[in-house]
C-alpha cells in the first residue's frame, strides 16, 4: 500500500488570496494548516496564464510549447501523455472531480468527451486521460458537463440564478451587478448546498466512499472558483462587508500614477485599459478597464474572498473523510490553482497576456503524507506547474515519466538548490479574429523578463524586465533601462536556450473556449 | 465580422472528394458530430450530436468551381457564410478549403470551430477508400 494523493486545485487565485501567504480578507485556516505541517512555495510560476493549457501543463507536464495546447480552444490531444495515466497504471485509482477543461465547453457538436459524459449521465471515464471516475463541473449551471446536468434535473430553477457568463454574442459578459455595477458580479440566491463548491467536496466525498481502505488513489479535486463570476451564494456575502475592504497594495488609486505605470509597459497593456484592444477572448470584450472604480475594486475583492472561505472549508470536509477512513498519515495533498487574477492591480481585472505576479505568483501547498517524515519548510526558489506531474508519480513511488519536462518539487531550498531549481518559464500565445500576441517569459530568481514576439501590436523590439526584490509590484519595467542591459542579453539568450520541443504540427483552435 | 479558415490536401483526385462535399445530404457522413442531414430544395436541417437542430439555407452548390456555400439560419447568427471549396492540385490530389465568415465574432469559433476536425475526418475516410 502507497501513499495516496489528493490533489486540490482552483481557477484563478491569486498568491495572496491565502492567509498562509499574507492574505488578510479570506480566512483559510484548512489550507494555512496544510501549509503549517506541510511545504510552501513562494514562487510558484504557471507556464500559461490561462486555464486550458495550463491545465495541460498539470496533466502532462509539458510546456505549452509540447504539449501544444497554445491557447484556450484548442483541445488536447485525446492521446496526450497524461500523469493520471502513469498513476492509473501503477495501481491507483484516479478520478477528477471539478474543473477539467482540457476540452473546449463550446461545444454544439458533442465532440467532446468531458461533454459527452455529463450528457450520457455517466462518471464512468473508461481510462480517459487515464481517469477511471470524471465527474465535472465549471463557472455556473449551463453547458453539458455533470454539474449542469445535476442541477438541470434536480434544482433547474437554479440555472438563471448565476450570472450569465457569456453575452447574446457568445462574448465574455461585461455586464455588472452587485452593489457597484462591478463587471461579472451578481448576487446568486441559490442555497450554498447546491452550490458548486459544496457539490464538488460532496462528490469526491462519495467516490473516496467507493474506494477499499487499501486503494492507492489519486483524486484531483478541482474547484472552479475563484474565477469569475463573482457570485457565490447569497447567504455567504455577510461573511465581509464590501465597504470594509481595503484597496490591493497593487491598485494605484491615482489615476494618472497607474497610466504612468501602464505606459512603462509595452503598448497592449494602455490599450486594453483603455479599452482599444481586447486581444484575447477571457477578458469581457464590452468592458473598458478604465472605468473600474475604487467601490468596484472593493466589492470584487470581497466576492473573491467568500468564495476562498467556501472553497477552505469544503476542503476541510473532503479532510475530515479522509481521516475517517484511516487515511491521514498515508495522503499527500498538494493544493494549488492554475493561474492567477489582477483583481485591481494596474487597474485590471481578468487575465490576459499579462506577465506580472498578478497572474503569475501562484498559491502552491505540498502537504507530504506525514508517515512520509518530510518536515515543513518554504521555498523561496522559483517553481512550476510543469513540475506537479514528476512530483504525484515520485510520491507514487514511481520514477518520473521520460515525457516529463519538470522535476519533482523541491522539499526544501537546500533540495531546491542542490537539483538546480531557480527557472521557470512562461509562454503566452494568442490568435483572435486577426490579433496576434506573444509572449516569452523567463523567471531566473528575483528577475522576470518578458519578451514579445512580432505580432499584431508589437514589433518584437518591446520587452519587460522586473526585479522582484527591489520592485515587487512590478511598477518598474527595467527592459530600456541601460544599467540592465547585460543582465537583459543574458535572461533573454538564457529563455531562448531553454526554449523546449514545439509540438507538431501546430493543433487547432477549436472554440473560442 | 469574423473569418477563419481551415484546409486540407486529399489524396483523391477533386472529382473524387466533390461527389462527397457537392452532395448536401451527406455532410453527417464525415463532419464529427453531425447526426443527420435533410435537404429539401434549398434548405437543409442539420441535427449535431448534442441534439442541436441546425437549419440552413443552401446559396451555391457548383459543381463546376467545386464550391459549396451554405447560410446558418438562426437567431444568435445575424450573419453566417460557410464555404467549401475544393480545388484541384493535380489528378490525384486536390485542396480542399473550409471557411467560416461569422457576425458575432465568437460564432465563428463555436460553429466553425469544428471544420478542421471534420477536414481531417473527411481526408481520412476518402485516403481510407483508396488504399
């Protein structure tokens, strides 16, 4: 018998979101108390900001580049490797409960599988992506997957309780709601309970309730909040009052210190606050960056928390089951989200091709199964996403797959140090009706530096250089700064060096998400 | 107004891969996804696999520049144009070109997301026929 791993991820946290990690508005106790006995990364890097080939990069961890998923809509392949798999074969049993989305969700032709099952009302996955047991959800109760198909056919009236996340136009919605017109916030009565947070921690529940008390199994619990839209359920919104919320640390509040800032950075940054470019699908194509209010700000930033708090303690629930089954010494959980969201600072929200620790500073926990006698620690050195993959199969007691491009995560910075840590790369690419954008990222320690192939705004001239050190809000874009220059030749030459194996041929865009 | 546009070369010769594309009724045969396909006249009512019923209007169906254009005819589509054009390479080869003109934008994607898919579907089961 081995150890067992239960493997929690969310949609678009941010780092900070945490109290284990300085956060201040959501209280997290669960998940500061897995840090507590367990190992926290301060830098953990996602290899795309953005959900479908980050979620690639977990599953097969592979770069962007390899796997081949380059942006949102475009499917992985059906026979991309996959770590479940690797696990599945070894012996554990595997189920993803949640967000998947390594398929499209627009999807009127039912082509594929994750909508498939959720329309046939089975969980049964058969060994897809090398998962016995699927059962999925994501923003909301529309659409074909396990979640929506639950709430149709037992609480339909709940369906029009979410906000619309998609426009008449099959646009991202910009429209607001709350008590400040903010975009993507509603208020949502449905009862928590039918909620899918709480749905989510239910339904691992019961499939670890199908397991024998002797299974290696690897549950990845995916919930797909934080993400817009902000609208948990009604009852939850007293937990903090909007009007008490104090603005982020990243929001300049005077306006033209924040487009001094925005104008440091290469030009798609000004036009999209300015609202002259919208380059990729997952930002509101009505919404102007310009007009977001401090209030705005605030009452986002109050939503996000509540539905941390939520997605806290339904983890905490799924922890209580497995120490019931006897299970608490032998499981490692490991939590973390696939990207991350500006929720106010420069002024933005969403995500997009945006290379800062807004969307790149990511909550990671390795909580190691305690009979494991890995003791607390943090990390400073930087990590990625790409290393999730060989971390789950050496836990497995399994040497990591020859496919692998990561290295299992470091238990210390002296581990860290001594195995090389300290790079991290992060690549944007993005093709929408005629706007091209991308974007290379080396994280080398406290510097990030950001280069921008040609494309529809840029010349391939334009770059970013931050050290994070001495400029952790990333306010000042050291790339034309001439005392950087050497240091700027050499990330660069260094992110070209590093560059991994491009899949071919190039995959397809299949849906605009 | 969005355009995207997929292709693919056949190993088959164009009159080979026309009788196929030219003939309305039976798109459901090699586009994934597609259940079932009725033409009567100038219209066709395509049902997806989802259930989804899909009517359309036929605009071009020439046999002569190999080109087939149809109309999405629903509410959310204020303008739809799908184009198929196959043309030939040589005897035994031919291109064959799928695009997908589209107001709102993101319905290009969502309805013509699939081309691509059902090009390489259409190329495996016409390259298929021959070995």
């Amino acid at each position: 018998m081995g150890r067992k791993i239960l493997f929690v991820t969310t949609d678009q946290q941010r780092y900070d979101t945490l109290g284990c990690n300085g956060g201040k508005l959501a209280r997290t106790p669960v998940i500061d108390r897995l840090a507590a006995d367990g190992i926290r990364y301060e830098r953990a890097v996602p290899q795309s900001v953005v959900c479908m080939p980050s979620r690639s990069t977990i599953i097969t961890g592979q770069h962007p580049t390899t796997h081949g998923v380059w942006m949102n809509g475009v499917p992985l392949p059906v026979d991309a490797p996959s770590v479940a798999a690797a696990l599945r074969d070894a012996g554990y049993k595997t189920s993803l409960i949640g967000k998947a989305h390594f398929e499209p969700f627009m999807d009127p032709f039912g082509r594929f599988t994750e909508n498939q099952l959720g329309r046939a009302g089975t969980n049964a996955a058969n060994g897809h992506r090398g998962f016995d047991h699927l059962e999925l959800a994501t923003h909301g109760a529309n659409g074909m997957l396990h979640y929506a198909i639950w709430v149709l056919n037992h609480h339909p009236e709940a369906i029009g309780m979410f906000y619309p996340v998609v426009d008449g136009d099959m646009n991202v919605n910009a429209i607001g709601g709350g008590d400040t017109d903010a975009p993507q916030v509603k208020t949502n009565p449905i009862p928590r309970e039918w909620y899918h947070t709480d749905w989510l921690a239910d339904r691992a529940i019961e499939w670890l309730g199908t397991l024998d008390a002797t299974d290696d199994w690897f549950c990845w619990l995916s919930f797909p909040d934080p993400h817009h839209p902000w609208d948990p359920p009604e009852s939850e919104l007293g937990r903090i009052d909007w009007r008490d919320v104090p603005l982020p640390e990243g929001y300049p509040t005077d306006r033209s210190q924040r487009e001094a800032i925005l104008d440091a950075k290469p030009r798609h940054w000004r036009q999209w606050y300015d609202g002259t470019l919208v380059s990729n699908f997952e930002a509101p194509r009505h919404w102007v960056p310009a007009t977001l209010t401090d209030d705005q700000v605030r009452e986002i930033n109050a939503r996000n928390a509540i539905e941390c708090e939520l997605i806290d303690e339904a983890l905490g629930r799924v922890l209580v089951e497995v120490e019931r089954r006897g299970w608490a010494d032998d499981v490692d959980v490991i939590f973390t989200t696939d990207h991350g969201e500006f929720q106010g600072d420069f002024g933005l929200l969403f995500k997009g091709p945006y290379h800062v620790d807004a969307l790149m500073r990511l909550p990671l926990i390795w909580r190691p199964a305690p009979s494991a006698g890995i003791a607390p620690s943090v990390v400073t050195a930087p990590v990625g996403l790409v290393d999730l993959a060989p971390t789950f199969t050496t836990i497995a007691g399994q040497v990591p797959c020859e496919w692998m491009q990561g290295k299992a995560l470091p238990v210390d910075d002296s581990d860290a140090s001594s195995r090389g840590f300290g790079v991290t790369l992060t690549e944007w690419d993005s093709e929408l009706f005629g706007v091209g954008v991308y974007l290379r990222t080396i994280t080398h320690g406290d510097f990030v530096c950001t280069v921008y192939k040609p494309g529809h705004v840029h010349d391939g001239s334009e770059g970013e250089l931050y050290d994070l050190a001495s400029d952790p809000l990333q306010h000042r874009n050291l790339w034309d700064d001439p005392g950087y220059a050497a240091l700027r030749s050499d990330l660069v030459a260094e992110l070209w060096d590093r560059q991994p194996e491009p899949h071919r041929p190039r995959l397809q865009v299949e849906a605009p998400v | 107004m969005a355009s995207i546009r997929r292709e693919v070369v056949i190993e088959r010769s164009a009159d080979d891969v026309w009788a196929l594309v030219g003939d309305p009724a039976t798109i459901h045969t090699w586009f994934p996804g597609m259940t079932d396909a009725t033409v009567n006249g100038s219209t066709r009512l395509i049902t997806t696999a989802t259930g989804l019923p899909l009517p359309e209007t036929i605009l071009v169906n020439d046999p002569i520049q190999r080109r087939f254009q149809y109309r999405l005819d629903l509410p959310v589509v204020r303008y739809h144009r799908g184009t198929i054009d196959v043309i030939e390479l040589d005897r035994a080869r031919c291109l064959v070109v799928y695009s997908t003109d589209c107001e709102p934008d993101p319905m290009a994607l969502v309805v013509g997301g699939a081309t691509g898919n059902a090009l390489q579907a259409l190329k495996r089961q016409l390259e298929a026929d021959t070995a």
